[in-house]
C-alpha cells in the first residue's frame, strides 16, 4: 500500500500521487477496462440509465467547475447552455443531415460562443451583479428557445434521430453508454489538464484576486471570456449528447433555472475546483435523491392514501441531508480524497496527520 522501497519522488506532483509505478497503473487500466466493459452487460436497464445521465451530468458540471472553482466567477444560466448545445446538435443532424461527430463538438462550440456574449459583462461586474447578469442569460435563452418555433419548435420540442457513428446506430443505452464514457474520459483529461497549464494558473489567479493579476500581466478580458467559452463549451457537449440519447428535446422543463441551481450544487456538495469532487457531488446528490424517492414510491406503492402528504418530505429531507453534509465537511467530498491519500501515501505512519 506504500510505496515500495527504491521509488523516489523527484517533484511535488510525483510525491503526491497515489498511483508511482508501472504495475499500479496497469492494474488501474485493466480494473478501469473491466468495469467499463461489464457495466453495461452486469447491470440493470434502470441502473444503466442512471449511468448514462449521472455521466452526462458530470460533463457539464466539469465546465461549471471551471467557471466558478477556478476561476471565481458565478453563472446561473449552466442549464440553458446545456439546452443551447442540445438544440444546435438536433438541428444540424435533423435539418442538415451532419453526421453526430461532427455535430457533437459544433453544439459546444455554439454554446461556448453564446457563452462568450453572456459572459462580457463579467468584464465590468462581479459577485451578486454577476449573477443577476447570468440569470437574465437563462430567462433570455430560455424565451428565445420556446419562441422560436420556426427552428426549435418551441415548446413542441424538436426530434433527433439517435447518434449514429460509422453506420451503427446508438439507440439503446447499452449502446450509447460506451459513447458517453468515451467523450467523459476526453471531458475529464481537457478538465484535469487545464489545471495544469498556463491558462489554469491565470484563472486561478483571477479568482484569487483580479486585481492584482491584472497587475502581474494577466488579460481579464481575454481570461474571463476564455473561461466562459470552455464552460459553456462542456455543457454543449453534454446538451449534445443527452438531445441524441432522448432522441430529441420535447421542453425547457429539463433546463430550468432550477437545473442550474442543482448544477451548483454538485460541485459545492463535491468541493470547488476539484474534479474528482465533480464526479463525487454528482454521483451522491443524485444517488441520494433516487434513494429517497426509491423509498417514498415503496412507501406510497404500499399505503398511497399517504403518499400525497409524504412526497413533499423528500425534497424536505434531501435538503436536510445536504445541510448537515455541509456543515460537517464544508470544503467538499473532494477534501475527504485528499485526507485518503495523504493517509495513503503515509501508511503506516499515518498517525502523523
């Protein structure tokens, strides 16, 4: 479990990692290959349409992470944009017959750049002002989307064959689950590695304080617009691929003001800035919401003269857990990973901490 003697850290990045030979990452890759290969053979329908939608969830949280743990700026239009990239996607497979790769990174590159005009006010404002300037974002995407019915068919919806790539169509979620881990891994790499550049840095600088990166030479401007882009570029993915695996957008009602509010809530609940607490807040925000209502239908299934007064007790309840789990670990699920691995790395002198 520690790390085997003759291994040296020769940097602060090698002497935090879990992972330090070629063994442990083989073992990694080939648990990683096993659990990806037999998830969607081992498991149930409902349990591999969960997976399906906590992944694609976890894609357009990761770019909300990035505008707001990285970069300190506040957005409560992330769901609008996701509706951007889905209905981009929608039209330019059904309309003009492009292929479902290609429509996939356009729908992204549509929603970073509607992104980049509802971000120009972060150019003059910040904190509450902020919000209130993204907030108008979700209200006006929201009005032109159910409005312009000649394109998106306004609140009719709009349909979308299934993905297809090579001429195999993606119209199970056995299918379509291996897509939207593919695109997941490619997600999270982009997410991880901007961490690690010289664009990561000058957003965190920028959350730090703006002022005086400013003042070491950083271009808000350029920065500021450059993190909406990439933020709104992953929620258009993920707008994409959840257009092509419903087979279409029937309604803004999945893409309210309140979706994005429950977007905030899972990288608080995981841990700004993190992205293993991207994944982490999302998998137990809607892990414990499908266990609440899985108990509340048990309950109604067997008594339903209750079930009308009980229903309303789970969002009471969600709410009560999420308190508690914020009072009790503040900074995220994602703190609780670093304390394993610096337990890790230390064993078995771990009482150190």
């Amino acid at each position: 479990m520690h790390n085997p003697a003759g291994i040296r850290s020769y940097n602060y990045r090698q002497d935090t990692a879990i992972i330090k030979t070629k063994w442990q990452w083989f073992l990694l890759a080939a648990a990683l290959i096993v659990i990806v290969g037999v998830v969607p053979f081992a498991f149930s329908s409902y349990a591999l349409y969960l997976g399906v939608k906590w992944v694609i969830l976890i894609i357009a949280a990761l770019g909300l992470n990035i505008l707001v743990g990285r970069t300190g700026l506040i957005s409560v239009a992330h769901a609008a944009f996701v509706a951007v990239g889905g209905y981009t996607s929608a039209l330019l497979v059904s309309k003009l017959s492009l292929p479902f790769l290609v429509a996939l990174p356009c729908a992204g590159l549509m929603a970073g750049l509607i992104g980049i005009l509802f971000g120009l006010p972060s150019l003059r404002i910040k904190g509450l002002y902020l919000l209130a300037a993204t907030l108008a974002a979700q209200f006006i995407i929201t009005y032109v989307i159910n409005n312009l019915t000649s394109l998106t068919g306004g609140y009719s919806g709009t349909v979308v064959p299934h993905a297809s790539i090579g001429g195999f169509i993606l119209d199970s979620n056995q299918k379509f689950y291996f897509v939207v881990v593919a695109v997941l891994i490619i997600m999270t790499i982009l997410a991880t590695n901007l961490n690690r550049n010289r664009l990561g840095r000058a957003f965190i600088a920028i959350k730090s304080n703006d002022k005086v990166a400013e003042g070491l030479g950083v271009n808000l401007w350029k920065y500021q617009l450059l993190s909406f882009f990439i933020a709104c570029f992953f929620a258009g993915v993920a707008g994409s691929l959840w257009a092509h695996w419903q087979g279409g957008i029937m309604t803004m009602e999945g893409f309210t003001l309140w979706s994005s509010i429950w977007y905030f809530g899972y990288i608080i609940v995981g841990g700004l800035g993190s992205v293993v607490g991207v994944f982490a807040g999302v998998i137990f925000v809607e892990g414990a919401r499908e266990i609440l209502n899985s108990i509340i239908n048990r309950i109604g299934a067997s008594q339903p003269a209750v079930l009308a007064n009980i229903a309303p007790s789970g969002d009471i309840l969600f709410g009560v857990i999420l308190i508690v789990f914020l009072i009790w670990e503040a900074r995220g699920i994602s703190h609780r990973w670093e304390m394993f691995k610096s337990y890790y790395r230390l064993w078995p002198f771990s009482y150190s901490l």
